[in-house]
C-alpha cells in the first residue's frame, strides 16, 4: 500500500511508465480534475471510463475498503480500492446512456459515504479524479460531537451495567435460577437458517441454545451499511400462525455496530415448558432491529 504523502509522486510515475497504447487505447482525451463532494441527496458526480484506460481515484480521507462497491462488476477489469485511493478499469466499453453506481463509506466524516455515477464518452476519460469532502461547519461539527458523547455515555452505562451484573452472570447464579433443570440444554448450530439472510445486516455465524423454558440465539452480525447499527429489541413468529411476540432480552458486546464491523449478538425468548424432543424444533420468523425500527436483520425459518 502506498503511503498517502508520496502517493500522488507514485501515482504519476505510474501514469508515466503505462503503455501509451493503455492510456489512448480510447482514441481519446485523458483528463485529470477535482470533485467536491456534495452532502445533498441526488447529487452524485459523473465519471468517464472508457477501456485500456486507468481511472485512479484519489480521496482526501481513508475509507472503509470493503464498503466499496461497483455495479455490474464483472463488466470491469480492475476494481481496487486502497485506504486513500480507488483505481478502476473497464473491460469493455459503457455507451454515453449507461450509469452505473460506484458506492463506498468513509471511515469517519460527513458525508459519510459517497456514490459516483460511471458512464462512457468517445473521445473522452477520467484518469486522475481527486474527490474531497466540504470543510464541515462549525454546526456541523457541534452535532457530530454531541452524538459522540451520547454515544460513549451510553456505552459507558452499558459497561458499568455489565459489571454490575458480574456476579448475576456466574455458573453459582445460573445454578440458583433454575435456568437449566435436570434436562440440561441443548446447543446446535443454525448456519443453513441464518446464511439465508438478505440486506446490509447479515449473520456469519449463528448458533442456539434451548432448554425447557427458553431459548437463546447468538448470531455474529455484519454491518454492511453505511451507518452504525444498534440492535436494541427482536420479535419472533411461529411459522405455523401466531401473533408475534418481544424476545425477553436482547444483548450487544457493544453499544452499537459499525460499518464493516462483526459483533457477536444474543437474542433470549422465553418459551413455553416443553419436553426435550421439541427443544429448537418449532421454526420461527426473526426480526432483530434498531429501536427506530428503521434498519432490521430479518431470517425467516429459524427453529426455536
């Protein structure tokens, strides 16, 4: 990886030691220019790409390089993003009515992410494209602070919640409340259910644990999205026809998930007694969201 004070010295060299038959492969003018980004939804710039042509995108802030993603990508030969940079290249030409949509995120910032509109011109390509972020406002800058520190007092609430609870989470209390009976539990893993899920919120790993009168699943969940996720209550449906109903408890190792972030989840929901047979057999419909109820993991045949 390149470090981003030499970077744009490496990256002209580079440009000068290409073929000239890879950069004019178009027939056409190579360009280089400078993007400010905008915070308003619907503005997203348009870059030229043509084949035989490197477009290097150069970014004034590090970004989260498994956010980035192209549309319609095996139409491209090279799609690399570095921590400061993104460099593309086409395999065959896009006709001047194609748009397709080049998305990443930022690590930390506003705007925090980004999404560019790729399109082909005869006789036209972006090769250097240097993109940067609008100074934030002093408003601007006042909010994010204050969502940070509503963020660390809630997290620090957690942390000394969980300490408190220290002694309550021991084998001894497990033993004294009676959670798991002469039966014992019973503990599989739900990977074929969970690999099933859709959209930016994706388990990696799942697994359950039952016994007579409840079951919990923990569920390492990924934050595809662009924003921090935090799960803060789930319901569950019987597949065969039921009202839902609230999981009795949902826990997080932290406050919330970020983009490109694993964290490991338990979702707890009280069952009715049952005999050992039935234990994680009845299937059951998740929904595992924020309290917003805007962003939510769903899975749609999980056995309970």
């Amino acid at each position: 990886m390149l470090h981003p004070c030499i970077f744009p010295f490496a990256l002209a060299a580079l440009l000068m030691g290409l073929p000239a038959a890879a950069q004019a492969a178009h027939g056409g003018l190579s360009t280089t220019r400078s993007i400010v980004l905008s915070d308003k939804e619907g503005e997203s710039p348009l870059l030229y790409l043509a084949p035989g042509t490197f477009t290097f995108i150069i970014l004034d802030a590090p970004i989260l390089r498994e956010s980035v993603e192209v549309e319609d990508r095996a139409r491209f030969a090279r799609v690399d993003p570095a921590d400061q940079a993104i460099t593309l290249a086409l395999r065959a030409p896009l006709a001047p009515t194609e748009r397709l949509t080049l998305r990443f995120t930022y690590r930390e910032g506003s705007p925090s992410s980004a999404v560019f509109l790729l399109t082909g011109q005869p006789g036209e390509a972006d090769t250097v494209v240097n993109v940067s972020r609008p100074p934030q406002t002093t408003e601007a800058c006042r909010v994010e602070l204050s969502v940070t520190r509503e963020r660390c007092e809630i997290q620090n609430k957690e942390l000394e919640a969980l300490r408190a609870r220290s002694q309550t989470v021991s084998p001894a209390a497990v033993a004294l409340a009676e959670l798991v009976d002469d039966q014992g539990m019973r503990t599989e893993d739900l990977n074929e259910s969970c690999f099933k899920a859709r959209g930016e919120l994706r388990p990696t790993q799942c697994r359950a644990l039952g016994a007579s009168t409840w079951t919990v699943l923990v569920l390492e969940v990924s934050n595809g999205g662009a924003a921090p996720w935090a799960p803060a209550w789930a319901e569950v449906t019987p597949v065969s026809g039921g009202v839902p109903r609230r999981a009795r408890a949902v826990l997080s190792r932290q406050a919330s998930i970020l983009p490109g972030e694993e964290v490991r989840v338990a979702v707890e929901v009280e069952m009715l007694e049952r005999v050992k047979k039935e234990w994680l057999e009845a299937p059951h419909a998740l929904r595992l969201c924020d309290a917003a109820e805007s962003r939510c993991l769903s899975l749609s045949n999980v056995p309970l």
